[in-house]
C-alpha cells in the first residue's frame, strides 16, 4: 500500500500566482456568498481559521435557519449591505453563476472569487483523490473511498457528492490518510488551485448548458481538474469517450485509461475478465451493480486504487458486495413480482438512456423533469427502442410525447403529480417487469432537489397494496 504521508506533499504555484497561506487568513475579510450546505462548511472553516466571515444568501428561509443563526453567534455577519465593504476574497457556492449582481460587483472590483472546494485543496492535510464526469460521478467517488477503507486506510469521502459533506468540512477533523473528492463543473468553473494527485474524467455528455454555454466550454471546465496535476500525479480518462480522450495531451500528470472496449493502459475488460495492466483482476460478472455505465465506474474506480496500491482484496470485496447509493438504480421494493427502481438522481438526457440500457427486462419508465438547454433525443430514442410503458409527467411532459410520438411510439400516458405517475406504472406492470423512475430532467419543476424526488417516488411505492 503506499504511504499517503509521502504523497501529502505542498503543491507549489507557479511565479507571481497569488495564493493564501492558512495564517494569512487570519488577516483577511472574506464575504461568502451562499449560505447552504458548501457555504456553510466554507464559514465555519474560515471562523475557525480566525477570518472576518460576511455573507449572504437569496433565501429568506435559509438566513433564517438554525445553522445561519449558529454561525451568526460565531460571528458571520450576515447582510447584504456587506458586499459593499471592503474584502479580500469571495467564496461563491457552486450552484451561484458568475451573473449574480453580488459576484458582477465584486468582479468590477477585482476581488477574487473562487469555490468552496477550490480553497479547501489549498489546506487539505493528505493525498486528494478527485472525481468528476458528467454521470457517474457519486457511485466511483464512493467505490473509490471504500476500496481505501477496505485496504485499512482512513478516509474522508465528501464534495459534490450527495448525502455528503463539503471538502472543507474535512479541516475541521482529524487528519485522514486520503481524501476523495466529487467535483462538479460548476466547482471547477472557478477553480484556480485545485491539483489533486489522482483525477478522473469519467465521460462528457451534454449537461448544465444553460449555465456553461455550450458543449466546449462544458468540457473545459471538466479540463481543469488535471490542467494543475504535476507529473508524480495520475490523470485516469475514459478511452471510449473520444471527447474525453482527447484530453490525454493535457496536463503533466502520468495518463491511464479505462475501457471496456479495448486493452488499454490501465483497467480494461477482456474476455469477461477485469484487467489491470497485465493482471487479471476478478470475473466482471461479479460486480453487483447494474449496467455499462456502472462497470465502467467501478473500471474507473479499480484503476484509481490500484494506482494508489490498493490490492486485489480489498478491490473483490467491494465490487462484489457495493450495491449502490441512494437514488441511483436503487432498488425500493418487489411487489407482485414487479421490482420498482429509484433513479432520482437521473437529471440528463444522457443518464436516461444509460438507466434503460440496464436492464434486459419489460421496464415501465416514469420520466420527465425540467429540462436544462439540453436536446431530449438521446433519451427519446432509447425510449422508443427499450421502454414497453412511459408515464410523463413533470414541466416537460407534452414536450416528450411530441418527442415520442415524431418517432411513431405511442406506449405512453401524462400524469399529473408523482401519487398518478406510479398508479399509472402499477396497472402497466406485469410479474417480471421493472418500473424505473428515471426522469431525464431536473428535478426543479416539482420538488427540492433530486434527494427530495427520490425520497417522494419511495413513499409512493410503499403505499402500493
């Protein structure tokens, strides 16, 4: 196994990079711009680190939440009239693009604004393990961590990862032999630090384009993770993704790749085989998880932990025995002899397609969401080849009919409210089938978040008799 101490090295910068030192920050003024779950962890750190912590949030109810209130009494001053005082640094939640007036008008002062994540790198105590894509990113962050931890290393597993913590909730707990990280785009747009000694670009498919844009400028911002890596890091890209695998001339990192297309440098699929560079690794039948998409995260997460030098053991237990998180491909319940499937968490295109292509069964999908500048094709062909029933519902569900019916599938009925769209999956069902709650699309039409999505489609399964 190799020693996480040796690898906890301090990440030079390059000539005239401006970047704080830990007691720097106890000169600085620094306005934190969301007050969530990122924003949160950000102050506490920087209250503890002895920072003037101002902020601010959009929400009413968020200022007004128990752990505003908390952190108020540790000396946040939360108002709005502080973006116009005096500050060294900005830290804007991820979810909060570079348009918002606060961040424009700190712009036009040239304060700095980076990311939550971003700054937490800078002061992290170990090796970073670093995770992002476009799918997949949360079940390899999550195998990566328990193939450590089943290796006897201790391990923080958080950042965009959901249930989760922030990466700068790890500075405020005892040290930890690794730390592995999701990212998302949204963190790395800002990013300016960030220089994990493992990084992994599992795929790019179309997401967040009314945010970043368009397709490039989406997978620049994927880019930046390994663009600060040195040349003892690895950078671990996905072969069979071609826009991905164009960025193996990027960066200084040692490149590997994983596949199950071809033998490549790296973890890769032969003959039902999982192999490692040379070394047969274990039968890929005896990976629990659902899908390709899902054998080429735990590929990604193997060649990750082999890099790092976990053995085979650890890595056998824990692709035979994971199941899973939460609201990905999660299993709710059996009844009558149909299984209902969570997959709350699907909220592209892209990841509809995949979720379908899981199965070799009858599925019933429910599906539909808002939708985020993104072209529903993908999801709509894979509909029209695989799906046997389609329950629509959510913002974009006439939008998805017109999708299903220009392709001559009519198997399909709009539902109002998620309580109807499962009756409606129910009475389609038969013994053998799967009704798959997959949306497509974002959750934001009618729920909170995806968690909330997932949390609701559960109850209404388990109110089925």
């Amino acid at each position: 196994m190799v020693n996480s101490r040796n690898c906890s090295r301090s990440r030079q910068t390059s000539p005239g990079e401006w970047r704080p030192g830990l007691s720097d920050l106890a000169r600085y003024r620094v306005f934190v711009l969301g007050l969530g779950r990122s924003g949160v962890a950000a102050s506490r750190f920087l209250l503890d680190a002895g920072s003037t912590v101002l902020g601010w949030d959009d929400s009413e109810r968020v200022k007004q939440s128990a752990v505003v209130r908390q952190l108020k009494q540790a000396g946040l001053d939360v108002s709005r009239r502080s973006a116009a005082a005096r500050v060294d640094l900005v830290v804007a939640s991820p979810g909060i693009a570079g348009d918002h007036p606060i961040l424009r008008q700190f712009a036009r002062r040239g304060v700095p604004v980076v990311d939550e994540l971003d700054l937490a790198s800078l002061y992290i105590p170990g090796p970073l393990v670093c995770v992002t894509g476009t799918n997949g990113k949360s079940t390899t962050t999550a195998l990566i961590a328990k193939m450590l931890s089943a290796a006897g290393q201790t391990v923080f597993c958080g950042g965009n990862i959901a249930p989760g913590r922030p990466l700068s909730a790890a500075l405020r707990l005892r040290r930890r032999d690794w730390y592995v990280a999701e990212v998302s785009s949204f963190q790395l747009e800002r990013a300016r630090w960030l220089s994990p000694h493992v990084a992994l670009i599992l795929n790019i498919t179309p997401d967040h384009l009314d945010r970043h844009g368009s397709l490039e400028e989406y997978a620049e911002c994927k880019f930046r993770l390994i663009y600060r890596q040195r040349p003892d890091d690895f950078a671990i890209l996905a072969w069979d993704d071609p826009l991905v695998r164009a960025a193996r001339d990027r960066g200084h990192a040692k490149k590997l790749f994983f596949s199950d297309r071809r033998c490549v440098k790296g973890a890769y699929l032969k003959r039902g085989q999982i192999w490692f560079e040379r070394e047969q690794v274990m039968p890929a039948t005896d990976i629990r998880l659902h899908g390709r998409h899902n054998r080429l995260n735990a590929l990604a997460a193997l060649c990750a932990a082999k890099v790092i030098g976990v053995g085979n053991g650890p890595l056998r237990m824990v692709l035979r025995s994971f199941v899973g998180l939460p609201h990905r491909l999660e299993t709710v319940r059996v009844l009558y002899g149909v299984e209902y499937v969570n997959n709350s968490m699907c909220t592209n295109p892209a990841a509809g397609a995949r979720s379908l292509e899981s199965f070799d069964r009858r599925v019933v999908l429910i599906a539909g969401g808002r939708e985020k500048g993104l072209s529903p094709a993908e999801f709509a062909d894979a509909i029209a080849r695989r799906a046997e029933w389609v329950v629509l519902l959510g913002e974009n569900r006439e939008r998805m009919a017109q999708e299903l019916r220009s392709r001559r599938f009519f198997r399909f009925e709009l539902a109002d409210g998620l309580r109807n769209a499962v009756k409606a999956a129910k009475s389609r069902a038969r013994s053998g089938d799967v009704v798959l709650f997959s949306p497509g699309f974002a959750s934001f039409d009618m729920f909170r978040d995806f968690a909330d999505r997932g949390r609701r489609f559960r109850d209404e399964v388990r109110r089925l008799r």
